[in-house]
C-alpha cells in the first residue's frame, strides 16, 4: 500500500510541476503596466515642463527599478512556492 501512495504523491507533485512559469507570467502582468505608466507620465511631464528634464527623468528611472522590483519578486515567489 505504501508504494502506491508514493506513486500517487509523485503523480501529484508532477501534475503542478509548470505552474510556476504561468505564476510569474501572471506577476509580470503588474510591473509591465506600471513601467508604462510611469515612462508616459514621464514623456509628458518632459513635454509640458522641458527644464526640468534631469530631475524628471531621474524620478522616471527610480520609478521604473520599484516597479521591477516587483517583478523579480514574482520571478522568485514562483521559485519558492
């Protein structure tokens, strides 16, 4: 009874095996729409104020690595869980 137990168990572990990609697949979805946010918000405040172009751009750029952030910690969630 214990070898068909264990066979099951294996068949169990097998079943969920690739569900890791689709899990980070799903947590790139977030960080991929907030990097657009922020990079078009960025354009246009460029656009409407092009002085202040450096300052701008900096927040852009600190915006965008929070924002993959994220997405890194999807890619080890779905490593771990």
């Amino acid at each position: 009874m214990s070898t068909l137990s264990y066979l099951a168990q294996e068949a169990a572990e097998q079943k969920f095996k690739g569900l890791g990609a689709v899990g980070y697949g799903l947590a790139a979805i977030g960080p991929g729409i907030g990097v657009g946010i922020v990079v078009g918000k960025a354009i246009e405040g460029i656009a409407r104020q092009p002085e202040l172009q450096g300052t701008i751009r900096t927040n852009m750029f600190l915006g965008i690595a929070f924002t993959e952030a994220l997405a890194l910690i999807g890619l080890v969630a779905g490593f771990i869980f």
